[in-house]
C-alpha cells in the first residue's frame, strides 16, 4: 500500500501526477480538486471528511494505492503528519505553500516572520502572537477564519493583508483594517498577514521566523536602562530568575500585576 499526496499549486497538476493518479484506486481531495483530476475509475473521498478518508487510506492493501490532493506544501501544516503517525508511507510531492505565494504578492521577505496555524483552540494565542509580533502569517482553520481573528484584533495598531484562493482562478488580495475586517465574510481557508506595518520587509536574520531567543547579552537588563525612582526598579539579577521562570514565549498572555516601574514587564514584552 502506498499513499502519494500531491500539492497542486493553482489548477494545474504537477508532472507526473496524472499518472499516478490513473493508476489510483482511492483519491481524496477537496471538491474542486476531485471535480477537476480524480479519474472516473478510482473511489472518490471529500477532504472536508478528513476521518473517513483517513480511514480508508489506512485501509489500502498489498498493491492498492491512494492520492491525496491537497492545496500547496503536504508537508507544511498540512495531512502528511497525520499520515505517517498513522504507519501510512508516503511519497510527496510539494508546491508552494500558500503563505509563500501570499509573500510573493506582495514581493516581501517572509524568513523573518512566524507563521501560525489557527484553529478556534488555539485562536487565543494566535491574538497573543499577532499583538506581540510586528508581522505574523496566519493559516486559518475552524472557527478561526480572517473575521474572527479581526474581532480580537480590534483597537490594536494593524493591518491584515487576505489571500483567498491563492494561485486558483477566483485569487483575490485584500488589505483592510481589523474593524473592516471583521465585518466581512471570508474563504474558510484563507491566509493572513497581520502588520503593524504591511510595507516594511523586516530584519535580516539567520533563524527563520525571526528570533525568539534572549537577545545576545541575555536577560535582564541593567537598572539605568529604565526611567524610575531610586529603589524601584527590581534589580537585574531578580528580574533574571524572574523571567526564566515566566518562561515568555510566543502566543504567552503575561500580566505583571503591582508592576512598579514596569521593568519586568518590559522584559517579557
């Protein structure tokens, strides 16, 4: 038994895909893409029926095959982790994923800016991230789409560029503040890039998805780099252990409560 799944960027198949496909025996794929490649002769199964499908995969024998369609990279945020945890091999073939070709719109660098997969679980964090971060991309999910994602970022200083249907023939690019945003109706599978500033094409580093390290001269600053009242500040070497303990990291929501002069706060931020 073996599994191809296949990244389709726009409407076309990759090379060698229409082979693979007629000599499928189950292909599963989102109804555009079942409509447009599955062969009449192979058993058809609707991605948005991800249990079922991944079932039947699972179910292949001896010399049977499957394909899975799928919009862009399989193996960015996408079904080739739930494959393989479930014993099924795999042969892949990727394109690009969606967040690559929102970027290459808008011909700005992404190395610098994480990128988040937001579910109506997770969408909590993913506002923590988005108000922390100056650029974030975010693949939306279940309950976690542009309007909703908007409503959390009302009142904050951002722009949400949307890419619907990226790379197909209905690709449309809006760029809209989170109070417009949130008044409008979405593509489920939409990307968003949320800035504090869209046109900026941030800094120059060695780690994708920008630093999220102690900077190089480590935590914790010294007390005359904060404006305070002489004994006010919490000392350096407390704020240290302070914050090595809070463990900052992305999508972290940190209240700082009887703050003083804020010095702590300032760190984790």
């Amino acid at each position: 038994m073996t599994v191809t799944v296949i990244g389709i960027d726009g409407a076309e198949l990759p090379a060698g895909a229409a082979e693979v496909l007629g000599s499928a025996r189950l292909v599963v794929g989102s109804r555009r893409h079942l409509d447009a490649h599955a062969p009449q002769q192979a058993r058809s199964l609707d991605l948005a029926q991800w249990s079922q499908a991944l079932g039947a995969l699972t179910s292949l024998a001896g010399e049977e095959t499957g394909v899975v369609l799928v919009d862009g990279d399989p193996g960015f945020f996408g079904v080739l982790r739930e494959l393989r945890e479930r014993g099924v091999r795999c042969a892949v073939t990727p394109a690009a994923p969606n967040v690559a070709r929102l970027m290459a719109r808008l011909g700005r660098p992404w190395d610098s800016v994480p990128v988040a997969a937001a579910s109506e679980d997770d969408l909590p964090r993913v506002l923590n991230l988005c108000r922390a971060r100056p650029a974030v991309l975010v693949l939306s999910g279940p309950g976690a789409g542009p309007a909703r994602l908007a409503s959390g970022l009302t009142g904050w200083r951002r722009t949400l560029v949307v890419g619907e249907d990226l790379g197909g023939e209905g690709e449309k690019i809006t760029t809209a503040t989170p109070e417009e945003a949130a008044q409008r109706s979405w593509r489920p599978d939409a990307v968003v890039l949320c800035a504090a500033e869209p046109k900026e094409v941030g800094a120059r580093g060695w780690l994708a998805g920008g630093e999220v390290l102690p900077p190089a001269n480590g935590w914790a600053l010294s007390e005359d780099e904060f404006s305070h009242r002489d004994g006010e500040v919490t000392p350096a070497e407390v704020r240290a252990v302070a914050l090595a303990d809070l463990a900052a990291r992305p999508g972290a929501l940190i209240w700082d409560v009887g703050a003083g002069s804020g010095s702590v706060a300032v760190e984790c931020a």
